[in-house]
C-alpha cells in the first residue's frame, strides 16, 4: 500500500486551520499544523511534506520569508500561498520567491483540492528530455539545476519557470496559448473556471531574467491572439 501524502498547514485562524484540515483528511491526505511563523518555518525545514499550504500573514514570521527561508534550502518542495492579498505586487512577490501557485481568500474547496492535485502531480512526473535549452548564443538554462546564464551573467529559476520554458521548447514551430500552459504545465484541467494571472506573471518573470531587453523580447516572444512562442532569436 502506497504512503499517503503529507501536507502541512501554516495558518494563524484557528478556523480556518482546522477546517483545511478536515478538508485534506477526507480527501485522503495526513495533515499537520503550525500556527504561526516560527513554528511553520522549523516544520517547513524538516523535510517531511509533500507540499506545504502556507498563509502570507503570519505571527512572528511572514510567509513571504518563510517561502524565501524554504528555497534557500529546497529548491524542490511544493509550495502553495493563501492570501487575502490579491493585488499583482504580492502575488509577483510570492511566485518570485519560489512558490508553485497562490489561492485567494477566501476560496472554494474544490479549487482548492485542484490546485493542491495539480501541483503535485507536477511535482512528481519526471521529463525526460535534454537538460539544457540554448537560445541564441547568450542564454542558456540548466532545466536539471534551475540554473542558467545570459551572457556572463548567473540565473536561477523556479522549478515551474523552467518547466513553462521547457514546454514552450519541445513546441517550436507554434504558439502556445495561455490556457494550453495551465493544462500542460500546471495541470489544470480544460474548460475549468480559474481565474489566474500565473502564466503572466511567470512569463514576465522569465524575460527579466532570459532578455536583454524584456520590453522586446527577442526569445520568448507573444504571437498576439495566440499565445507565446520561444525561438532562439
């Protein structure tokens, strides 16, 4: 019998801290708890969760560090924000430090367990494929690593920017569209109502780091009324 999935809940509100719990013991989860900051970041950095749900405003430490904190140890760990904050700032701030996705409060369980579903799955299917995407004779990415340069200059990227990228490069000779990246890359199914600005967000995020100009683009260009394209000049 295969091991179930263990999640952890970072969250201040007693209720709704006891109420996700429920939530993911129903759907087949284990489930353990922090109340607060420092307790979810000494949790977080035990190593012991196949993804971390994971409250912004926290007592003691925020989760914006906490999620900083993670990183810096696990480039790997699946992560998702709960914020009552839903301007792009914080959502930018959140997926900039590394987490996979952010839910808005206050969300629906089925949402929710979507989300939750989708970036495990993510999380544990292994592409085999070539470890490295050239573009051009300056960037380069390490997709094995979440390295890369542009240049003399060092990235390093999320685990789901490299895999945005990576979907884009097996699909050459077309554009992408945005909902055809939330099935591929972040498992959403079609025809799904989600309201989600990830994709815009990774996609800036990606020409700061990979364009010399991200204001025009040369790699990881927009076909308008289509989606995205990455072509090496």
């Amino acid at each position: 019998m295969s091991r179930k999935l263990r999640i952890l809940v970072v969250e201040d509100e007693a209720a709704i801290r006891t109420g996700l719990v429920d939530v993911l013991v129903y759907h087949g989860y284990e489930a353990d708890t922090a109340a607060d900051g420092p307790a979810g970041l000494d949790k977080a950095l035990s190593g012991k969760f196949d993804l971390i749900l994971l409250d912004v405003m926290l007592p003691g430490v925020d989760g914006f560090a906490i999620c900083d904190r993670i990183r810096a140890e696990d480039r790997e760990q699946p992560i998702i924000m709960l914020t009552a904050k839903t301007s792009d700032e914080d959502i930018i701030r959140g997926l900039s430090l590394g987490a996979d996705d952010y839910v808005s409060k206050p969300f629906s369980v089925a949402q929710l367990m979507l989300r939750i579903g989708a970036v495990l799955r993510r999380s544990r299917i292994a592409v085999e494929q070539d470890n490295h995407i050239r573009l051009g004779d300056n960037v380069e990415v390490d997709t094995r690593n979440l390295s890369g340069r542009r240049g003399g200059q060092a990235l390093s990227f999320t685990r789901r920017e490299v895999e945005v990228l990576r979907y884009l490069s097996i699909n050459p000779e077309r554009p992408v569209s945005r909902d055809e990246l939330l099935n591929k890359v972040w498992g959403y199914a079609r025809n799904q109502d989600i309201e989600t600005r990830t994709v815009d967000i990774h996609i800036a995020k990606l020409r700061r780091k990979i364009e010399t100009d991200p204001s025009r683009p040369r790699h990881l260009v927009t076909v308008r009324g289509a989606g995205y394209r990455l072509q090496a000049d």
